[in-house]
C-alpha cells in the first residue's frame, strides 16, 4: 500500500538513475500516481523505459495485488487501454477501428436502483496486410466481463455508471491483443481486472485486483449497510488504503492532508488510529456528494 506521506514534494531522484528530473518527479507523484510507494513509480518509470512510453501520459497503472507467499498486497504494474492503442499504431499497419455495436439493453434492479447494460459490445480493429485491410472482429458478453463489488453480485460504481463504455474498453482491448499479437501485450488492460481476482499460474488468487474504484465501492457498501464481517477467502482493505483512493479520486489538496497529519501529530496518515480515518474518509465523501 502506498505511503500516504504529508509532504512528497522532499524526495530527490537520482537524474542518472532513474532518468527524470525533479519536476517530472513531483508530477508523477503528486499528480498522476499521488499517494503511492516511491518503488512503485520507480516501477512506472522502468516500464515505461521498457516500452518506450512517456509516463506522463499515464499508459500504466499501478495496481495492488495480493500475493500468497508474503501474504500481502504488492505492487504491480499494469498496461491500460491507451498503451494498447499506441503500440498498435507504431506498427504503421493499424488501419482504424470501428464504432461500438451493442446488443439489446438489458434491465435489472439492484439493491433497488435500475441498472441498465448491454447484453454484448463488438468491435473491428482493422489491421493492412501486404496492402489489404484485415479485420479482426471481437464480441464480448457484459455478464462475463463486468466487475461486482466485493461482497455481492451487483456492479460495481464504474460498470453501474458507464456500463457500454467499460464494455467497449474489454472489446477494443481484445480486438487490439487478436490483431496485433505480436506487438500488443496478452496480459490483461487495468480497465479489464479492476474488481476482478487476478489469475496468475493457474491459481487463484482469491483477494481482488484492487484499483481505486474497487476501493472506493467497498466503502460504499460498507455505507449501504452491507455485512462488513470478514467473508471467507478475502481481505479487508483497510481505512488508510480506502481514504488512498478517495483523497485521489476527490484530488483531495496536499494542504489538507499536510493539516491532517498536523492534527494527529504524524507524518504520514497511514499512522492515524482508525477513529481519525474514519474521520477523514467522512469528510471526503460528505464533502464531494452529488446533488
């Protein structure tokens, strides 16, 4: 879990190290990676010297995962749908993609709220072969692709607010990965796993790939009422990783975080009891509520 420091602006980089100077640094951490480990964005920085990206386009995500040897969360760095759309397009052979078809709209009510969603959404990439175009058309099904929160079935706050384009991202990522397998990554986009349990090595691992809105709706059906109790074979996140996610959702200001860990005499805000977090994880959410 990232380290939730009252003041990142401090940290050197080494320039012949890790390649950026200051101010590319206090972005990546304050801006575009706020609240994460140094390491992680040092990760940031290495794959995307790898891969030959700017990191200032945010093209990765740094997602926590569970792993069982350690049993803890760690760090990982994963590809989102805007990297796959580069790297197609540096092959001078990536020719356009069409636009979304969606199946029939599908109604449902959950936990009553009406919740609508396409039953499938498929998409062409087309892809020049020796000076013809080849298309590589994908469909995929909205129950096989979208993420739940963690303790029920229902959709989480992304698939219930944006469910055709989370459905589009999974389609344009796995029409990208079928025409370009050479050059586009099989491992799965960020904007595919969030919420979802991450496979690796044919186990499982059973605590979910965690990315801010997963956070952020396990927090919200803790405050819908939903059992909070411990379910088998999953991980509670805990408070400081919860308010991670809202001061980074929220861009919640340095100013007020810097007055938070004044007030709770610390320096960093994961040092808080969870009495303060909670405190602050409310003033969050009672302070950015839609009308």
């Amino acid at each position: 879990m990232g380290q939730l420091r009252a003041n990142n602006s401090t940290k050197q980089i080494d320039n012949q190290t890790n390649g950026v100077d200051t101010d590319v640094w206090s972005a990546l951490k304050n801006i575009l990676y706020r609240g994460a480990k140094d390491e992680s964005v040092i990760m940031v920085l290495n794959y995307c010297r790898a891969k030959k990206l700017d990191p200032m386009q945010k093209l990765v995500h740094i997602v926590p995962m569970y792993d069982k040897g350690t049993d803890s969360y760690q760090d990982n760095i994963m590809p989102g749908i805007g990297m796959y759309r580069i790297q197609a397009s540096r092959t001078n052979q990536y020719a356009g993609l069409s636009e979304p078809e969606y199946g029939k709209t599908i109604t449902i009510t959950v936990n009553k709220k009406a919740i609508s969603y396409p039953e499938w959404c498929k998409i062409t990439v087309k892809k020049l072969l020796q000076g013809t175009v080849v298309e590589f058309t994908v469909k995929e099904y909205w129950l096989e692709n979208y993420a739940k929160t963690s303790k029920t079935t229902s959709p989480n706050y992304m698939w219930s607010n944006r469910p055709f384009a989370q459905l589009a991202k999974c389609a344009e990522a796995q029409a990208l990965r079928k025409a370009f397998p050479e050059i586009v990554p099989q491992q799965p986009t960020a904007e595919e796993m969030e919420g979802k349990y991450y496979i690796e090595h044919n186990a499982i691992s059973k605590p979910k790939a965690t990315t801010l809105n997963s956070k952020l709706d396990d927090f919200l059906s803790q405050e819908e009422g939903a059992d909070i109790k411990e379910v088998k074979g999953q991980i509670e996140i805990d408070l400081a990783s919860k308010l991670s996610g809202l001061l980074e959702l929220h861009n919640v200001s340095q100013e007020i975080v810097t007055k938070w860990c004044k007030a709770g005499e610390v320096d960093s805000l994961n040092k808080l009891d969870d009495v303060k977090l909670q405190a602050c994880i409310n003033y969050v959410v009672e302070n950015n509520q839609t009308s």
